[in-house]
C-alpha cells in the first residue's frame, strides 16, 4: 500500500528551487500563485487556469538545465512537488470555494449519518464472503484520512489505498470462499457499504477538488478507475431510496424518520444544557452563591458534571433560577421521549403486521410464507 506521507519528490522539488538557477521558476510559481489568490473563485474556470499553468510549467521544467539531464521519473517528481506546493498554498482558496460545494457536503455527511444507523450489508446485496468486518475497518480507515491532505495526488492516494483494500478483499473471497468474482458488480457495493461506513468529511469537495486540480496525465488507468467508482458511489448514496436498496420502501422510510429522531434528541438535549447550565450565572436572576457541582468521572472516561450539571447538586443548593431551568428541561426531555417512544412503537407495529400479513391471507387463516412468494415471482 503507497503511503501518502512519502515527501521526496516535494522534498528534491524545494531543494532544486533553492537553487539560484531555478530564479525565474521561482519567479513564475509566486505570480501565479499571488494573481490567482486574488481573483473570485469559479470551480470550473480555476480548474482550467490550474491545469493550463502546469502544463505551462512542465514544459519550462522539461526545457530548464537544472532538469537537463534528468530522467523522466526525475522530471515527474518535480512536477508532483509543483503541484503539491500550488495546491497547498492555494488550498483555503479552491477546496469548497463555493457556499453550494459546502451545502453539498453537509447534505451527504447528515444522509449518511442517517443511513449508518440501519443500513446492512444485505440491503446492498453484499454477499456474505465478501463481509469481512476487519477487511472493512482498513478500507474505512485510509479512506477517512483523505480530508487531512491538500494536495491532490495525497487525496487521491487515500481513495486508491482505500480500493485496493477492498480488491484484495474479493480476491481472497475468490480464493478461500470459493466466490466467484463478479468484478464492479461486487467492487461497488462493498465501496458504497465502506463509503456510508466511514463518512469521510466533506467528501463532495474532496472529489471535486482531485477532479479539478490532480494533473490530467496522471487521471488515467488505476487511478482514473477508483476516482470514477467513489464518485459513482457518492451519487449513489445522495439519490439513494428504498428503490436503491433490498428493503420495502415503508421500512425505508420509518428507519430515515427514526435515524432523524434519534440524532436529533442528544443533540438538542446538550444544546439545551449548554445554554442553560447553572455555570450560565450571568443570566442568572437569584441568588450570586454558586451551586457547587461534584464532578464525576463516568465508565468511558468523562466528566458527568459537564453535560448534567445538576446530577451532583443537593437539593437546598438549587436557586429559583435553577428550578425554573431544571423544568424547562424536564419539558424538553418528555416531549423528545414521546416522540422517540411514538416513532419506535409505530415502526415496530408496521413490521408486525407486515409480518402477519405474509402469513395470513385475507380470511384470516395461514398460508405458507414460500407458496406466497412463488405467487409473487409468477
């Protein structure tokens, strides 16, 4: 696996432009970089401009006697530290320039947010010699670094770590399960399961910027593939439906509007303490004596006295102040309750009758799940 921390080609690219005779290259890179910096973003234009200027520069360096003598490998190390040194430099001003990309991402990051809750391997059709959950967890885990780098070529590395992982996956299965290999068939599907598994930051803007920016002649063959089968996957998972999925739409629906529910309550809930916590006194219409507060250290580690401040508090240390948010919160916490108890409850009445309705036929008497399913096929 090629690792993407690996820094000698921008390393001999910077030793090579400290020398004196690399002055009008160097000349050349930082009016590109300042000029460009200062005009407004338009993805599809700076895109263009970029890959103009590099070719613009292959040429100079292909041309220039520090590179006289060198091999094609040498020359290509200069252009990947070229676009390395661009790229980072002009990083805040091309990667999710536009309030849409930003839009974008915060979409698909809470789709997916959604979907891990319930989805299953078997709702994409996975075959079971392909589900190796430690198999997974590596795929997920280079995938996820992939918003830690600004350059193209290191973003880029993460998604082609990331297949190759799940290709040595179906080869074993290949191998040892007997399974027989049905190439993008089996590829994308577990890429899609590995893609809602991790939920890589800003994954829209990640792909956009190594579509943009990456120099052409290297989106080709291997590389070219992966790219192509993520931003398949990515489009797959925002159109994503019960339609998409091996499960009935009524399900898909009521496992959605649970997923939001369930995300939704913590979240007000700490917001709520947050805002209302008696370490608030400013706001605070009682008395001036503080509560003291007992801070626990619960099983995993943290302290219970930061997210419920009133856990450790003794009843004639509370304020009117106090009273009056503690029933705030007491109002909050039982409606989110019943609204999660509400959503549970239909949802498992829905698949309770969807169950007794494929054994019983409208009469009320039994029929054999299997003979139904014949009728359904014919």
């Amino acid at each position: 696996m090629e690792t993407v921390t690996h820094s000698s080609p921008f390393d001999s690219f910077l030793d090579r432009m400290r020398n004196p005779a690399s002055l009008d290259l160097v000349r050349s890179i930082k009016s590109f970089i300042v000029s460009f910096s200062y005009t407004a973003s338009n993805p599809e234009t700076d895109g263009k401009r970029i890959q103009e200027f590099f070719q613009t520069m292959e040429d100079a360096i292909r041309d220039h006697s520090l590179w006289a003598s060198s091999s094609d490998d040498e020359t290509d190390n200069a252009l990947e530290g070229l676009e390395k040194y661009v790229m980072t430099k002009l990083h805040s001003r091309t990667f999710a320039s536009t309030p849409e990309d930003v839009k974008i991402d915060a979409e698909i990051s809470e789709k997916i947010s959604l979907l891990q809750t319930f989805l299953r391997p078997q709702h994409l059709d996975i075959s079971s010699a392909l589900q190796n959950e430690a198999a997974w967890l590596l795929a997920e885990k280079e995938l996820k670094k992939i918003n830690a780098f600004k350059a193209p070529r290191e973003k880029l590395l993460c998604i082609i770590n990331c297949s190759r992982v799940i290709n040595n996956l179906l080869l074993n299965a290949s191998i040892s399960e007997d399974h027989v290999p049905g190439g993008a068939d089996d590829f994308l599907p577990v890429l899609i399961y590995v893609t809602i598994k991790a939920n890589p930051p800003q994954l829209h803007s990640n792909l956009k910027f190594i579509q943009l920016y990456r120099r052409q002649s290297k989106l080709v063959s291997e590389a070219a593939y992966y790219l192509t089968n993520l931003v398949s996957a990515k489009s797959f998972i925002v159109d994503l439906n019960a339609k998409s999925l091996s499960i009935e739409e009524s399900e898909f629906m009521e496992s959605m509007e649970a997923a939001r529910l369930v995300n939704r309550v913590p979240q007000e809930t700490v917001t709520t303490i947050n805002k209302r916590s008696i370490f608030g006194k400013l706001m605070d219409p009682g008395p001036s004596t503080p509560v003291h507060v007992k801070t626990q250290t619960n099983v995993n580690g943290g302290s219970s006295g930061s997210n419920y401040p009133y856990m450790e508090a003794e009843a004639g240390e509370l304020t009117v102040g106090d009273v009056e948010r503690l029933l705030s919160l007491y109002k909050d916490v039982v409606t989110k309750y019943t609204s999660l108890c509400n959503t549970v409850r239909h949802l498992s009445v829905s698949r309770t009758q969807r169950h007794d309705g494929l054994l019983r036929e409208p009469n009320g008497t039994h029929k054999d799940t299997c003979s139904k399913e014949t009728e359904k096929r014919s």
